[in-house]
C-alpha cells in the first residue's frame, strides 16, 4: 500500500514490476562540463515519477564521474582505493540532489548508502529497502558497493539482483549499444538486441565485465537507452523507445 503522498500512481499495466535505474553522474551535468545542473536533475527527476506514477517500484543506483572519478585520480597518483572512496562520496551528494528534487514533485524518496553515513541518509539493509519499494517509495542506492575496486555499474547489478528487480536499465548518453562510440565512429553498428555473451565475448563497453556477468547469473535483462530524451524512461519500459536490451 502507498502511504500519505504517494497516491494518485494508476496502476496501468506495464511488463516490469520493479525495476532499477543506473544513472551516470555525468547525465547530471546537462550542458556543463563539470558538477550538478538542478534542471537537468529536475528532469530526470521527472522522469522517474512518470514511471513511479504508472506503478512501478523503482530503485536508482547513481555515478559520481561529474564530480570524481577514482580511476582518474589514480592514473594522476593517488591510491587506487582513496580514490575510490572519494568517488562514492560523490555518489551520495549525487542521491541526494535526485532525491531532493524528487520529493519536490511528490516522490517519497529514500536515499540507503553502502558506506554508513546516518546524518544523511540511511544505512544499506537489504530487507529495510525491499520494504521502502512496496512502500512506494523510490529507492536510490548510494556509494557503490561500498567496497573500492568496484564500479557503480556493478553496483546496479548487484541491488538490481537484491531487490529482485525484473530489469536494470542502463541510461546513458547515446540511445542504445554500438560497436564503437558512435560520437567519434560514424559507421559504428546500433544493435537491437544482445546476449550477455555478446557483450563479455566483443569487449562492448557498455558496463563493466563483473556487471554484466552479476546481471547474466541472475537472468535480469539490460537494457541500455538515452537519458537524454525527455519521457524516456516510460517510454523504454512500455517498449516504446529505441533501447539495446540485453538477455541470455
């Protein structure tokens, strides 16, 4: 049952009942080349109600690349796994922008961080965020797995398999898998449809390796669309955006 403020939700059929979204933190930079733009954040923010609003539980794992990368800064330098720790932090100040614009719009949002941090937000227990999803509640995963050495795709993976979500959907820049980046390849292929295999097999960086493999041993589909496109996320879980969906 949905508590106070988060009625209104219709209920209309849709193939997936509970879903996770990874959002990368540089789809929050809209035009800047660095940081949060609150109406880009808005938007996807948007986003997410229409498909909350259609009555599907949704859960979001966020990046952290518009603010820190610990693979960059470990190029430059510094210990792999400090640089690691910051970027999750990044990814918390990251959950709280989306979920502070989410509320706005009426979305109970709770923010659950791998790394315990209870002045901000709540700690990660598995049963506690199921709980939060048939409450209605919108659920953004934060900091990662909470460990370094890992991705925040795998993170997504890993809540996806958690949650017993029925699709991870991977938002990105472009509106699909491509053989090459298609913004410097212009005869990269799109692909309609891939395996798991396909993608491990061609290297397709699409997410990472373990991501992928967390997603293929517990048979959850992955599908990859733009972020960009306003209503997008509806739209792909109604089946009616361009998307890659990936399956066994």
């Amino acid at each position: 049952m949905a508590e106070s403020g988060e009625s209104g939700r219709s209920g209309e059929a849709i193939p997936y009942r509970r879903v996770l979204i990874k959002i990368s933190g540089e789809a929050l930079m809209g035009p800047q080349s660095f940081g949060i733009d609150l109406a880009t954040v808005d938007r996807i923010a948007q986003d997410v109600k229409d498909a909350w609003s259609e009555g599907v539980e949704v859960a979001a794992v966020i990046g952290g690349g518009n603010i820190f990368r610990g693979l960059s800064a470990a190029a430059k330098g510094m210990e792999r796994a400090t640089g690691d720790y910051v970027g999750m932090l990044a990814t918390v100040m990251n959950a709280l922008t989306l979920q502070n614009s989410l509320e706005r719009i009426g979305v109970n949002t709770r923010v659950v961080s791998a790394i315990p941090m209870t002045t901000v937000c709540e700690p990660y227990v598995r049963r506690r965020a199921i709980r939060h999803l048939e409450k209605g509640r919108v659920v953004i995963f934060a900091a990662g797995t909470g460990n370094p050495f890992f991705t925040t795709d795998t993170a997504a993976a890993l809540r996806a398999a958690e949650m017993g979500c029925d699709c991870l959907l991977k938002a990105t820049q472009v509106d699909g898998v491509y053989s090459a980046d298609p913004k410097k390849v212009a005869t990269a292929e799109r692909f309609e449809k891939l395996t798991y295999l396909d993608v491990l097999s061609r290297d397709l960086k699409v997410m990472d390796a373990a991501a992928v493999t967390l997603a293929r041993e517990n048979n959850i589909p992955i599908v990859v669309f733009s972020i960009h496109e306003p209503g997008s996320f509806l739209r792909v879980l109604k089946g009616a955006a361009q998307a890659t969906i990936i399956t066994a």
